[in-house]
C-alpha cells in the first residue's frame, strides 16, 4: 500500500467556515466560534463586512442546512460524518435524539481541537444519544472500515467540504469505499461537494485575498471541482452511484439574510433572481 498522503495543510480552513458560520444560527457555532482567535487562512475581512462577506456566510449557511435536510428524508439513526471541522451537526441531532448514533470524524488535530472546545463548554452534557468523535482520514480505507464497524445495520455517510481537495483519482478512491461499504450494509451518502467549476467572469468578479489565492492554487481547488452538473452525474455513475435526490436550497429563511439584505446591492434588491448556482448537495445511492 503507498503511504497515505497528509491532508492536515487543508484543516485551517475549517476554522475560517467556523468564523463565518459564528454569524448564523447553525447549533454550537456561535459559541464555538467565540473560542476562534487568530488570523485565519481565508484572510476575511469581518471587520468591514460587506457584501461579499455576506454572500460567503450565505453559501456555508445554505450548505449546512441542505445536509440536513436530505438527511431528514432518510430517518437514519446511524450517520457517520467525514471531514466534519468544527460542524456541530452530530452533537445537535445526538442532543435531540436518544436512538442517534453519529460517529463525527476529522483528521486528528482537528478532532483534538474539536474535543477541547466540547469539554470547554461542556456542550455534551445534555447528549441523549451514542455521539462519538474520532479521528480519520477518509482515504484510509482500513482506519474507515474500523470506523464503520462501530455501527450495526445501514449508514448515512455525509460530508462537506472535502471532495474539493481530492484529485480525481482520490475522489475515485473515496467513493470506492463508500461504494463498498454502502453495498455491504445500506444506507446512502449525502454529499454537499457537488461544486461546478467557476466560469472566467465569475472568478473576476469575486474578491480573493492573497492568502485565500495561495490557499486555493496550493490546493488545485478549482480543477478538482466538477466540469458541470452532467459531468458530476457522469462520474458518481461511473463509480457505481445514483443521484437519487438534490437538496433544494431555501435561502429566504437563513438567518444570514437580514445582513445580507442590508448590503445589497440595489440593482439585486428588486431581482427576483436566486443567486447563481455553484454547487449542489446530492444524496447519493450505491447500485
Ligand atoms: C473546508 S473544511 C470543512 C469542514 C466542515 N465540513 C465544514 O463544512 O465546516 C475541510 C475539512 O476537511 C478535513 N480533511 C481534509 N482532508 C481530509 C481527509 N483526507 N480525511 C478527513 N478529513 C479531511 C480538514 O481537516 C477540514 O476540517
């Protein structure tokens, strides 16, 4: 087996989503986000925050949520969450649901930070169900089967995040072992990754700090994204998977929206237009 590769020059970037996701009401992220200090990898500006800020929280906001409403449809009571940063989503669903089993992964000095936050404000006390958070790479094929051997019956795989930092060949990797793992016992994966690359006018448009453009070309992030949405669907068939259902984004009841409406744009103010699709959440099915 080659070495695995070492993914931990992505994990700063789960404490810049945690700074944004601090300004929403997603669960545990503005308390968390508190313990945040320092300067973060995207170089966001949060003390002039104007629209682009705005539209960027908006984007994180949305992709929280479309997880979780995918896995509303699903009723799982097992999920295992890959690359999950500082998401809370396990700790929410095990404080609301005695039968949740939620294994939370991360690479490992993201789950030691993560651990520590817990403890330092005692988010678990009122965990009524089995929350567990453990390392893991996920292109470890053996560490993931151990993983998913904590479970009994089938599972919800979900992520957010991660397959942009995976080449093609990583990506095929990974869903190899999803694929695997979702024949041998049920269930399904809900990924959020689903993100096309950004047309030449649109990269022009958006702001990027120098660091965030360091931190993007370091990590090939825009050539790892999908061609398109057909090419995306071409190539989770050609790992052996369905697209069985896509999230639909419901921006008017984020809680981002009331700053976001503050620094519109006037010309977006009257548009009755959704913001330009980059990305879609899809739940997935192993045929
Ligand atoms: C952009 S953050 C997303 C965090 C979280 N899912 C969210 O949306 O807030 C990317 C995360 O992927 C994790 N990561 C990168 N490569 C990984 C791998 N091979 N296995 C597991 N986690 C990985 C990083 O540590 C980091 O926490």
């Amino acid at each position: 087996m080659p070495p695995l590769k070492d993914f931990s020059s992505v994990s700063p970037s789960a404490k810049s989503l945690l700074m944004m996701k601090g300004y929403t009401n997603i669960p545990y992220a503005k308390q968390t986000a508190a313990l945040m200090h320092g300067d973060e990898v995207f170089g966001l500006n949060f003390e002039d925050k104007d629209f682009w800020f705005w539209i960027r929280v908006m984007h994180f906001e949305s992709r929280y949520w479309s997880i979780d409403q995918l896995l509303q449809q699903t009723d799982s009571k097992n999920i295992l969450e890959l690359s999950s940063g500082f998401s809370f989503r396990g700790l929410d669903l095990c404080d609301k649901d005695a039968g949740m089993h939620y294994i939370d992964t991360d690479l490992p000095e993201v789950v030691a930070l993560k651990q520590d936050m817990i403890g330092q404000l005692q988010l678990d006390k009122d965990v009524r169900g089995n929350f567990e958070l453990l390392p893991l790479n996920a292109m470890d094929a053996a560490a993931f089967d151990q993983v998913m051997n904590r479970f009994s019956g089938p599972v919800t795989i979900v992520n957010e995040g991660l397959l942009m930092y995976l080449n093609l060949e990583e990506k095929k990797q990974l869903c190899h072992t999803i694929h695997r793992t979702l024949k041998q016992r049920g269930g399904c994966w809900i990924t959020a990754d689903v993100y096309v690359q950004r047309s030449a006018e649109m990269m022009a448009t958006l702001p990027k700090s120098e660091s965030e453009k360091a931190f993007t070309e370091q990590h090939h992030i825009e050539e790892n994204k999908f061609e398109s949405y057909d090419a995306a669907r071409r190539f989770f068939k050609e790992q052996g998977f369905e697209v069985v259902q896509e999230a639909e984004p419901n921006y008017k009841d984020l809680s981002v929206m009331p700053q976001l409406l503050k620094v519109l744009p006037e010309e977006m103010r009257n548009s009755k237009q959704p913001p330009p699709k980059i990305q879609a959440t899809w739940m997935l099915r192993a045929v």
